[in-house]
C-alpha cells in the first residue's frame, strides 16, 4: 500500500489516505476522515512500520519507506493500465493576494500505483504516458491552499460578505452531511464563540485538473482537492512615496474547447469558444493585508475566438489559411448559448470590441464581422434595451497604417466609455476627499454601487482574428484606464488619468506584455509580435527582425507542433478516455467529434430560439446571476463553523508563521518587479512619485544601459498616447537607440521576474565620484549658468534693499505705534495654523451651543460631579424600564 500522509502548514493538524496497491485496474483510495495530531501520525507510522518489517526487531528491512515529498496531488489517471498519482514536486511562490499565496507549479511526478506483482502490461501504455506528459505542468500552471483561483476577487469577497442569518441556516443543513464526526468537537467547550468559514464550489470552466480529481471528488476530504488553473500569474510592487501597492495580473485559461490556433477555432456546440481567457487586474495596499480591514480592487476582462462554427484549413501550407463558415446558424444558437454564460457570471451589459478587418481586397476576415454582427442583432431583439450587448467594431489593422490616426488615442476614448458602462469592483465606499471634491469622469462611472464599495457588472469580450496581438493591446489601454480609476477609489492619486512615460505605466505595460507572451505561447506557439511599442510607433527598427522571427516561429509550430500539442491537451483534460477495442488517440482522424458533443447524441432538450437566456438570469440584471444569494447558488457553498482561535481560519500565523525558523530564502522567494527599483530614474533630485511623466531616457532600465544618450535625447511625450512629432535627424537617431536600449531590457523581463537581477557597476561609480562633480541639471533639472546676467544681478538688489527698508523699525516707535507696525510689515498667511489646512484653506466644524453642554456635562461626570437628571431623563429612563423588564 501507499500511505499519503497531508498536514497543514503548521503540522499540527494530519489526515491519512491509504491507496491500495493490489487492484490492476481499479482505484482504491480508503479516508478514514480522521484529524490526527503530530503524535499521533508519529504512532500511526511506527506502528505501520513495525507491522510491515519482515522479521520483528529486525532493523535493516524497514517496512515503510518514503517514496515521495510532495506539495498537493494534481489528481489520479488511467490510460490502459492500472492508475497513475500525479503529485506536486516543486512550487515557486508567484503572488500574494490578502496573504493568500499563490504559487506555480515548477515540478511533477507521475507514480505508477498497482503493484508490479499484479501489473498487467499493455504495448501501447507508454505511448499514452509520453502524450500525457506532452502537458508540461511546470510551464504556467498555479495553484492556491486557501484562495479560490477559479473565481474573481469580487466574486470571492461577495460570498465573504453573505449574511449572518444565511450562513447559520446552511450550517445546520450540511452538518448531517459533514465529513469528520470530531469537527464540531470545540466549539462548545470554549465558550461557542464560532466563526463561520465558507468554502465555495470552484469554476469548472476554468480548472484543468477538474477530470483528473472526478475519480476521487467523492471518497476523500475535500481538504485533499486541490484545483490548478492556466494562464498567466505575475505581480509588481508600485511603491507610491514608500507605500507599497501590489499590481497584480492573472490570466485563466478555458479548459473547455482548448487547444492551439489552427486546431481550434469558433466555437462548439456548447458555447465555450477556443482560446477564452479572462483576465483580471488586482490592486491592494500591501500594508494592510486582510480582506476584512484592508483596500481591494479588481477589473475583469475576457478575450476569446469569435462565437460561430468557423475553421481554417491548414493542409494547404498558407501562411494565412482561408476562413470557411461550417454551419449555417441563423438562430444564432451557438452565441446564445456563449453570451448566456457570460451573463451569468459577468451581468450586464456585455460589450464586443471586435477589431477584425473590415475592409478587404480579398475577403477574409469581414466573414466573420459579418456573421457576428447578424448574430448579435438576432439576440438583441429578445433582450430588455436596457441590458443589450453593445457591439463595437473598429479596425485596429487599418488605423495602424494609417498616419494620421494614432491608434492608442482611438483605443482610449474606447477603454474611457467602457470601463464607464461596466464600472469595476472596490471592496471600500467612495473617500471623503472624492465626495469633497468630486471628479466629473468619477461621477459618469457606471457599475453597481452598494454601501460597502462598488461592483462590476458586465465585461468587455475583446477579440480579433487569434486573439494575440491586437487583442493584447486593446486589452491594455483598457486594462489602464481601470487602474488609473482603481487608483482614484483607493485615494491614491487626485484624478482619475495615467500617462504614459510614467513608471507606473511602464509597470503596468511590462506586466501586460509579459501576460500577452505568455497567452501567445500558450495558443500560438510564439511570443507576441505586435506589441505596445509597435502601435505607439516608438518600437526601434532592430523590432522588426524579431517580429519576423516570431512570426516564423508561429508559423513552424503551427505547421509541425500544434497537432501533438493538441493531443496531449485533449487526453489531459479527459476529453479522450482511451479505452480497448476502440480507436487510439493517434489515429482519430479529427478530434472534431470528442469536443461536439451533439454530433455523437442528440440532445432530448431543444432551447427556445427567442427565451435563449437561463431561468432567473434577467431577474437580477445587471448583478451577475452567479454572485445573487439565491438557493441554487447556496447549494454551491459549503459553510463550516470554526472556533475564533482556530489554526485554519488565523491568518496571522498562515502569513508569518511564527512558529517555525524563518530563512530568507523563503521569506524574500517572491521576486516582484519593483517601481522604485526597476523603473525610476537613478539620478538623484528626480521627483520620486510614480505618475511624473519621464523622457524615454529617465527609465531606470535605459540609465543604466545608454549613459553617453542621457544628454543628447530631445524627445519628450507629454500627452498621454501620442505619437512623437517628427524631430531633427539627431533627435531621432537618438531616440531610436535610446528605445532600442529599453526593448533589449524588456525582452529579458521575463527571465527577470524569475530570477532577480542585481546589477553591480562598482567600478565606474567610484570613477564618476573621483572626477565629475553632479552638474546642476543632474541635481535640479534645469541648466544654470555660471554668471547671473547685469539685468537679473540689478533686480535681486534691488529686492534686497526693498527687504531689508521694509523692516527698519525704530524700537521707541515699536512700543508706542505697534498698530502702524503691523500694517507696514509684509503679512503672511500662515498655512500649519489649526484654523487652515496646508492645502486648502478649511475653518474647522463650528459646535452649536447644546453639543458644547453636552460635551461640558461629559467632562464634569468624569470627575464626578454629576448633573442633577431633568423631566426629559426621567421620562427617556422610564421608557426603556417599560420596554425592557415589562
């Protein structure tokens, strides 16, 4: 047998699985449900040890042995043989979301469980293995112990904050259904003083190990589920004057119609599209960490293939294989059933922004927009006006070429009007000082506003072609206009606007691009070829020889890789079950029939071609049915009640572990990329906020790459978005290398989060000491000349002596005319005094004349002399004796 031993992270708490090895084919995994303690599990494997030795007292043959160490079990698979366990070996801590840690996997075993006596070998098992294995669990797969990665942080927040009286009726409920008979043990004995802990049912969209847990989901603990998603997971440090912030961006992959570019594309017969990603942007003050005290926000986004039966066929070998419509849908069955997913868990309103070509020599693309505004008119008919998808088309391709339009002015005012329908969460209500002095744009934000902040409802649904490049970029300037007002709702700046060339957008784009390389990996099989750079028309000539090397090595991968890629995906996620006396994996001629499932069994329920919505969704339009407290979405939580003092639910002794020896290793392992470290300038007398607009050779990256161009670069973008004006030729082959400096830098960012880059450059520091002394514009900014000018020397003269007669006071004067004195000093306005503020002028709150006696009566009762009571006291005081005794 195998004994897998779990505990929490403190190991004061253990549970036993015992897994038995003597069934060929079949997976038997016994859970006692018991909570053991460290002594305990200390007997219970000494015991097992001692049970299981050959000879009693006999040392040497031990009868346990360790075989693995292990971070959490992906989950248990079957191919033609006997069971396989897939464990956890290595984990890198990725992020921190309110002291919940969300780790990557960076290593995997796969251990073969029946025993090798009853072992019943098949020929083609190892063929199996090797597709399976094809999934590289160490490349962007994440994980969470105690924070829910399938779910939004405003979805996850909102259950948090599910009434008290709910909660207690769930609890009594589930208790008859409850896992472990010493669960509850506790809870009376110290005084009944419980908090209740919430345990929701994961997003299966999203979780890719969903298949591989199903054999197990219901014999063991659900402490023991662990669920993985896929995608992107990367956090920055903005630190805002010492504050620290934490961007945080993470990206879940469908698990539902997966696979790469060409093999997948459209939609299935299901609804779920290739290539669906949401992604999210969380930001919180790192200075306080619970969800319960401190400040939260996050905007939810999503890209995914356009929502019809489409494909392209790549027998041909064409760089750009045409795209043919595979059925004819004109009740738009196939994006009734997507957009009713996603009114489900976004709300309303859903916007499209398709950024597909509209005008063609050849058509093309424009088959798509076509059938994808058709299809959206058909549904709009059925639903309310006011909860109507918004359709956006707007083609990004022919604006780039074009010279006259900038492109990321036109996506701005687009991001600006959709993150104003959609609004976004915070989990704090609106600052003081916004209500004192309110913002115009803050005003017109739509959204959900409830007492304890506000709530997104609807998404923006971002696609083009493959949904990479273009995508990636739109999905940025909207993804930056929702942090600048992110950063307005947690009082972090005055006005809801970022520019571009300041460190917290060069963060934030950094952030972004490594997410786009990543998703372009993923379903493409190359890293982006268009980036921000190349739509603000800044990106260096040297780009172009790496955007044709991306594009060949999209184009290699497609060709050659993709189909083998598109198999190990489909065996991982269990889409193909191999099974004897049917055909292999390999020799499917299409997968086409595994992920339509309607072409293998009609389905007995046909859905109404005008109500295409579900039962009770528009009901609580615009909130997402998802997130209502209603029954069906009770029966989704789990509620168990915990003592207050209790390991599981302290977060406290989760984050700092206090109880065991810290090492820095572990401490620091979470390597962020740093505004102050990685972006601002290195010079000194440089104002240290994040929001100041920088030259393109002020980043901290390019100061230390380029230090010969600091003084020559000219170009400075000041307004947000635009594009530089055409300068002379030194200003623009300045420029050019300048930028060339900072791309090479971005291209190793990615390495650059995982490991962190110290750059020593000792040497040449102590000579700049020795030799140069700062110039003034190092230090202030501006250039001084050696010698003040005739004109300027008269002037400050003349302002001196016009001081210094200014207070010439004759001291017998002084005491006698000390009325005449003061008018002829210069007078100053304090600006620290109590009655003003420093910034703006405020007269303190004027008490009225009862709220001072009151305050006066405090005073005196504290010193006990005590007032003697009136007609009104009396009577307030007979009043509660009634209502509270009789």
């Amino acid at each position: 047998r195998y004994f897998l031993v779990g505990s929490n992270p403190a190991e004061t708490k253990y549970r036993v699985l015992k897994i038995d090895r003597t069934e060929p084919k079949d997976l038997v995994i016994i859970d006692d449900k018991h909570v053991y303690t460290q002594q305990e599990v200390r007997e219970l494997l000494g015991r097992l040890d001692l049970g299981n030795r050959t000879k009693i007292g006999q040392k040497g043959s031990s009868g346990l042995s360790r075989a693995v160490s292990a971070f959490g079990v992906v989950g248990f698979v079957r191919f033609l043989e006997g069971y396989y366990i897939v464990l956890i070996t290595k984990r890198r801590k990725m992020a921190d979301i309110g002291g919940h840690a969300v780790y990557k996997i960076e290593d995997t075993n796969m251990i073969y469980i029946p025993n090798d006596s009853v072992r019943v070998t098949h020929p083609d098992e190892a063929r199996y293995l090797r597709i399976f294995q094809n999934v590289d669990l160490s490349s962007n797969f994440y994980f969470s112990y105690s924070y829910d990665l399938s779910h939004s942080l405003q979805y996850n927040l909102t259950v948090l904050r599910m009434p008290l009286e709910t909660l207690k009726t769930e609890t009594t409920q589930t208790r008859q259904e409850s896992f472990d008979i010493f669960e509850d043990e506790g809870l009376t004995t110290q005084g009944g003083s419980g908090v209740f802990g919430i345990c929701s049912k994961p997003y299966e969209k999203y979780v890719w190990n969903g298949k591989l847990l199903d054999a197990v989901k219901n014999t063991i603990h659900r402490d023991w589920l662990l669920y993985i998603i896929h995608g992107f997971c990367g956090q920055s440090k903005l630190l805002i004057y010492g504050r620290p912030i934490y961007v945080t961006l993470i990206a879940r992959r469908s698990s539902k119609f997966a696979g790469t570019r060409f093999l997948k594309r459209g939609a299935n017969c299901e609804g779920d599209v290739a290539n669906e990603v949401e992604t999210e942007q969380i930001l919180y003050d790192a200075s306080v960490m619970s969800f319960s005290a401190g400040s939260y926000s996050s905007y939810v986004q999503v890209r995914g293939s356009v929502p019809l039966y489409w494909s392209q066929d790549i027998s041909t070998m064409m760089p750009k294989p045409p795209i043919t419509l595979d059925q004819a849908d004109p009740f738009a069955h196939v994006a009734a059933l997507h957009f009713d997913q996603m009114l489900q868990r976004f709300g309303s309103p859903i916007i499209i922004l398709n950024l597909v070509k509209e005008r063609e020599k050849r058509k093309h693309e424009r088959i798509l927009s076509e059938e994808l505004v058709a299809a959206v008119t058909y549904l709009n008919q059925f639903l309310p006006p006011e909860h109507a998808i918004i359709y956006i088309p707007w083609d990004m391709a022919k604006y780039t070429k074009s010279k006259l339009c900038n492109v990321l002015d036109r996506l701005n005012v687009i991001a600006e009007s959709v993150v104003k329908k959609t609004g976004f969460f915070v989990n704090r209500p609106d600052s003081y000082c916004s209500i004192l002095r309110p913002d115009e744009k803050w005003n017109e934000l739509g959204g959900y506003v409830v007492s304890t902040g506000r709530l997104q409802t609807g998404v923006l649904r971002t696609n083009c072609v493959d949904c990479l490049d273009r995508t990636n970029t739109a999905q940025f300037m909207v993804g930056k206009c929702a942090l600048a007002y992110q950063l307005y709702s947690l009082g972090l700046i005055d006005k809801p606007n970022l520019q571009f060339d300041t460190d917290a957008v060069r963060l934030f784009e950094e952030l972004y691009e490594d997410h786009g390389d990543t998703l372009s990996l993923q379903y493409g099989g190359s890293q982006l070829v268009h980036r921000v750079k190349t739509y603000r028309k800044i990106a260096p000539w040297t780009q172009h020889s790496k955007d044709i090397m991306q594009t060949l090595s999209r184009y290699y991968s497609n060709a050659f890789s993709d189909a083998d890629r598109q198999d190990s995906i489909n065996l991982f996620l269990g889409v193909f079950k191999p099974t004897e006396g049917k055909p292999h994996l390999w020799e499917l001629p299409t997968d086409f029939y595994l992920h339509h499932k309607n072409t293998l069994s009609l389905s007995q329920t046909r859905r109404s071609y005008t109500y295409w919505w579900t039962t009770g969704v528009l009901k609580h339009l615009p909130l997402p049915f998802d997130e209502v407290t209603c029954a069906e979405n009770r029966r989704k939580l789990t509620v168990k009640k915990f003592h207050k003092y209790e390991e599981e639910i302290d977060i406290h002794n989760e984050f700092f572990r206090p109880y065991e020896l810290s090492s820095f290793d572990e401490t620091f392992c979470l390597a962020m990329t740093n505004s102050t470290r990685d972006f601002m300038p290195k010079n000194v007398g440089i104002d240290p906020s994040p929001f100041t607009v920088r030259k393109p050779d002020e980043t901290g990256k390019s100061v230390l790459g380029n230090k010969s161009n600091r003084e020559e670069t000219v170009l400075q973008r000041k307004t947000a978005a635009s594009a530089p004006p055409p300068p002379s030729e030194e200003a623009v082959s300045s420029s050019s290398e300048d930028d060339s400096g900072t791309d090479k830098e971005d291209e190793g960012a990615v390495s650059q989060r995982s490991t962190p880059v110290k750059v020593t450059d000792t040497g040449d520091n102590t000579k700049i000491t020795e030799n140069v002394v700062q110039s003034t514009k190092d230090v202030y900014g501006v250039n001084l000349s050696d010698v003040p000018s005739e004109d300027d020397l008269t002037i400050y003269a003349r302002f001196v002596q016009l001081g210094q007669s200014q207070h010439k006071q004759d001291k017998s004067s002084q005491q006698f005319c000390s009325k005449h004195h003061l008018d002829r000093v210069i007078n100053l306005i304090p600006i620290s005094s109590f009655s003003q503020d420093n910034i703006y002028e405020v007269q303190p709150p004027r008490a009225d004349r009862k709220s001072i006696e009151i305050f006066h009566a405090h005073i005196q009762a504290g010193r006990g002399n005590m007032q003697p009571l009136g007609k009104d006291d009396f009577l307030m005081y007979r009043e509660y004796i009634r209502n509270r005794y009789m």
